[in-house]
C-alpha cells in the first residue's frame, strides 16, 4: 500500500475503535501511516503510544478540521453520534475534507438513506449528497443495514415482558454484526478506488421479525412472543410507557423501514468489497449467547 496516509475520523467511539483494530490487526496497516480524530486526544494515548497520529478534531468547530485532515490520502469519515440535528457537522467536515485535499472519502450512511422514513434518514441523505457534489477525486458511499448489537441494547426490556412489540409487519431485514461492518470500512480506505460508489452492506439473511424470532427462541431457549401492531399502536403502546417522543417516533420509523423492505437486501457489495462473507444471525447469536442470556436472567 505504500506510504499512503489513512485517516480514521471518530476513533474512540465503539465502530470507530473497532475498524483502527482491524486496520491495525487484520490489514497490518503501519501505525505511522495512519491518523486518527478525536475530541479527546487523551482517550487514544495508547494509540499514539504505539505511532500512531492522534489529533483533536470537533465537527462542530470546522476551524479545526482542515487541520486534522490534512496530511491524509483517504479518509473514513464516520457519521457522528449526536443529540439534535447532526447535518451542519456532516457537512462541516465534508468541506474540510475537500480542503485538506483529500483524495478518497468513505462514508458510514444509512440502508436506503434517501428513501428511509426514520427521523434521522434525511442527515444521512444531505450528508451523501454533499460528498457527491464535492471536488473530492473519488468517494464510498457505505448504506450500513443495522447493528446485530442493537439487540443487546433492546433486548432487556423483551426479555423483561416477554414480549416482542413491532409494527414491521412481513418487513425482511438483513441486519449485519458490527465488526463486519467495522472490517468493510477499513478495506473501503485500504483499497480505495478512483470511482464514486454507493455500497448497500447487508447480512447474509434477510428476515421478518417473526423467521429472526424463532431463530431467536430456538438458540436461546426462550419463549418470547411476537405482538405485531400498526404504527399508531406502536406509537400508542410506546407512549404509555413513558418514553419520550423522541425515542417513540424513532422507534415507529424504523419499524415503518424495515416493514417497507427497506432494510432488506443481500450482502453481494460486501462480499465485493471484503472477499468473505459476513457472518449470519444464527452464528451471532450463539457467539453472543452468554450476554443475551444473561440479560435473560437478569430480567427473570
């Protein structure tokens, strides 16, 4: 790969920390060749530690991007976590990039970011289309399906009731684990190209809500229920727990997608861009049975 510069953006969050392992571990990537962006420099000492560039870098202060870009060949630009609208920080770094002089920018952007019912669909979409309209040489569009992992994080309050509440209807999801998705966007700025693509990164199996259920029973000895109900009962359903708008209309949204097929697919751009196959829902599971079994327990 020569002395190419690579440049990772939001390095100490959870995807972010896990594709500078895989740069580092799986592409054997030399440290002094690569370059990482944080808020908090002192969070990733230990990958400066080791060579590697760590600098500072808030997308909401865009004097501080040109920066933290410049220097770097190909850049992983990972959309932020953030409370409010995310767009003007989208964009301040896609302005940056162009800037610095980047040459190649992959993005981490939604399944179907331009048709998507979900709240936040639209950041994604004005994020893609900023990059398309830039002078950067060339870019990767990467439509992550959704996290295996948000399970994790849902799964408490399904074990809790026993129940499964869903306004997906017969909606095929092709979810997919965040280290697969972690391990294609390294190899998106490793071998980078100098074409403009879009890429829709799936999971090997696309499934409704009730095939996952069953899967799900059946690997972890459970006998959780499907309850299917329309998007105003959801809504409904949601709100009588206390949960805050924000949240109830975030979860109806993405039910609304994922019933709209939205997030259904296959993984024929993953394989593309990473030679191997993503692992299935069923091997997820069962290497991740002791935490969702023990969540189980906990809610026993």
């Amino acid at each position: 790969m020569s002395s190419r510069k690579l440049l990772v953006t939001g390095a100490s969050g959870k995807f972010g920390s896990l594709v500078v392992e895989q740069l580092l571990e799986k592409f054997n990537i030399d440290p002094t060749q690569l370059i990482v962006t944080t808020r908090d420099v002192n969070k990733l000492k230990f990958l400066s530690d080791r060579g590697v560039d760590v600098r500072e870098a808030d997308f909401a202060k865009p004097e501080s991007l040109v920066k933290a870009f410049t220097g770097a060949d190909s850049m992983l630009f990972i959309s932020i976590d953030a409370n409010g609208p995310r767009t003007e920080a989208h964009l301040n770094a896609v302005n940056a990039a162009e800037m610095a002089g980047i040459r190649h920018i992959s993005y981490t952007s939604m399944g179907s970011a331009d048709k998507s019912p979900v709240v936040f669909a639209f950041e994604h979409e004005a994020t893609e289309q900023a990059i398309a309209k830039s002078n950067i040489q060339s870019w990767t569009i990467l439509r992550n399906n959704w996290y295996f992992e948000n399970f994790i994080d849902y799964f408490a309050s399904i074990f809790q009731t026993g129940f499964w509440l869903t306004s997906s209807g017969e909606g095929k999801v092709a979810q997919i684990s965040r280290e697969d998705l972690a391990y294609a966007a390294a190899a998106s700025i490793v071998n980078d190209s100098d074409t403009r693509q879009v890429l829709s990164l799936n999971g090997s199996d696309a499934l409704t809500a009730k095939q996952m259920l069953n899967i799900i029973n059946d690997t972890l000895d459970t006998n959780i229920q499907l309850v299917p109900l329309t998007d105003d009962e959801y809504r409904a359903k949601l709100a009588s727990f206390g949960l805050p708008e924000a949240i109830v209309e975030l979860c109806v949204t993405m039910d609304e997608h994922n019933r709209k097929d939205l997030a259904d697919g296959n993984d024929d751009d993953f394989m593309r861009l990473t030679g191997k196959r993503p692992q299935s829902f069923s091997d997820w599971l069962i290497n991740n049975k002791k935490t969702l079994v023990s969540l189980a327990e906990q809610s026993a």
